[in-house]
C-alpha cells in the first residue's frame, strides 16, 4: 500500500506542459537516432515522402537521410568538417547552414551519391551565429534566423533574413523581419535572457512560424508576419536539447535532441490530432 502511495504521488507531482493546438507534448513518439548522429543539429522533409527524414549533424559537412521505417541512415558528402546547424529543401535543392552564416547548396536528385559538389554563398548576412534555417513551402523563398548577432545586442528583439535561392544554386538576400522578445515575454518568462533560436520550420496548415530554442527551453509560435502568437515552455526531461524540427505531410511535429553527456541522440514524435 506504501508502494502504491508514493507511486500515485510520484504521478500527481509529475509536471504537466502545456502543449500547441493539435499536439501533446506529454506523450511523444521516442526514438533513439543512429549513433552517426549523436550531434543532429537540423532536420526536415522533402515535399511528399514522410518516411526519408533529411539531417545533418553540427561537426561534419554530410547530408543524412534516416528511414523512418527501419532506421537505416546513409549520408552523402558537400563539404569539409564544420559547425552545420540547419537545413532546407526549396524548389528541388538542398541547403545547409553553417553556423557563421555560409550557405551550401546543391541539387536533391543528387543526394544519393557518395559525394556531390555544392555551391558556397559566403558573406550574406551580417557577422554572427545562425542556427535556424526554413523554407516557405511552394516558393523558392527561404527564412533564417540569428543565434546571437551584433545588431540584436542593444534590442529586444531576434533579427531574421529572408532569402531566395537563385538559378544557379547561389543565394541572394531579400529583406529582414524579427521577432520581438517583448511579445514572447506576455506568455512566458524569459528571465533576463535573450531568446535564441536554435531550429525553425513553418506549420503549412496553419501558416505559423515554429521556433524551437534549446537554450531557452521553449517552443514559440508566430503568425506568417513574425508576431508572436503563443510560446510553450519545454519539460528538459524529453527536450534535453532540442536542436532540429520539422513537420511531415500529415502535419505530424518532429523534434530532434541532441545526444547530452548522460544519454542518447532521440527523435520525438507528435501526432497531429484534429
């Protein structure tokens, strides 16, 4: 009976978070990613095919491409070692993100090969940490947001760029918007610190922005004008560092963790429910 007891409490005491409409972030679908990518810093899909998730990981210059349905990983190479944090697939091509902001780009046709060439843009965006790259589905318009810039220190507010991918494979710069630290403060508390996006993927059902942070343990919501509609803290228990999101076909939400001292790389699951 004592048992019991303590196991009631234990379930009782247990924190609820609250969750996105059309999700439960209480009861994921866990599972444990490959070891080669213990460091998945981005994950996406391409259009129509829900079972090949596309990934990268933070420390090799590698596309992955993990199999849903068994789990089996292959990888294809673009470029050297470096510090890869997102990816996007717009218009029939690939685009990885490093961290300082260069882009590489290539064709999606192509990633099945051992290795491919891909076409470097440099120089783009102002000097700072990106780790959040999206594509607007049915355009060739992609979105990404600073990490930690120098034009954000003084504001409150997380500057971002749209871009779009041009015929050859290199990308242009369109405009700038942000996201106002002021707005995501009405739902949650962001206790002094600034918000610092760590992955990005656009809801097409919805039209909503999601924005994951790992730093802040937070998933944030905004409109397709970058207001900010709602903001939901993240229990650290499934969400040890969440560095990677995107949705599938049928508007089920991923979210991948990196792998942390004491456990595994994992690959949540939420199933969208009506």
């Amino acid at each position: 009976m004592a048992l019991l007891t303590c196991m009631a409490c234990a379930q009782k005491n247990e924190k609820h978070y609250d969750s996105p409409v059309g999700y439960n972030f209480n009861q994921p679908e866990r599972k444990i990613l490959p070891g080669m990518l213990q460091e998945v810093s981005g994950i996406t899909f391409a259009e129509g095919n829900n079972h090949i998730l596309y990934a990268q990981q933070d420390e090799d210059g590698r596309l992955f491409y993990l199999n849903l349905r068994n789990m089996d990983v292959q990888s294809v190479k673009f470029a050297g070692a470096g510090d890869y944090e997102d990816l996007a697939i717009s218009d029939q091509n690939v685009v990885m993100l490093r961290s300082d902001g260069t882009f590489y780009t290539f064709p999606q046709q192509t990633s099945y090969q051992k290795e491919i060439p891909a076409i470097k843009t440099d120089k783009l965006l102002p000097k700072g940490e990106y780790e959040s790259l999206a594509s607007a589905p049915g355009s060739q318009q992609l979105y990404v947001l600073c990490k930690q810039c120098h034009i954000d220190r003084k504001t409150e507010s997380t500057t971002g760029y749209s871009l779009e991918v041009n015929p050859d494979g290199t990308l242009s710069r369109q405009g700038s918007f942000s996201i106002s630290n002021k707005e995501i403060s009405k739902f949650v508390d962001l206790k002094g610190k600034a918000f610092r996006p760590s992955a990005l993927t656009k809801n097409k059902k919805s039209d909503e922005w999601y924005v994951l942070s790992s730093i802040n343990k937070l998933l944030v919501i905004t409109d397709a004008h970058w207001k900010v509609k709602a903001a939901y803290p993240l229990n650290p228990k499934l969400f040890n560092q969440p560095e990677g999101i995107a949705f599938d076909q049928n508007n089920n939400l991923y979210i991948s963790n990196e792998a942390g001292n004491k456990s595994d790389a994992t690959l949540l699951k939420f199933i969208y429910e009506k």
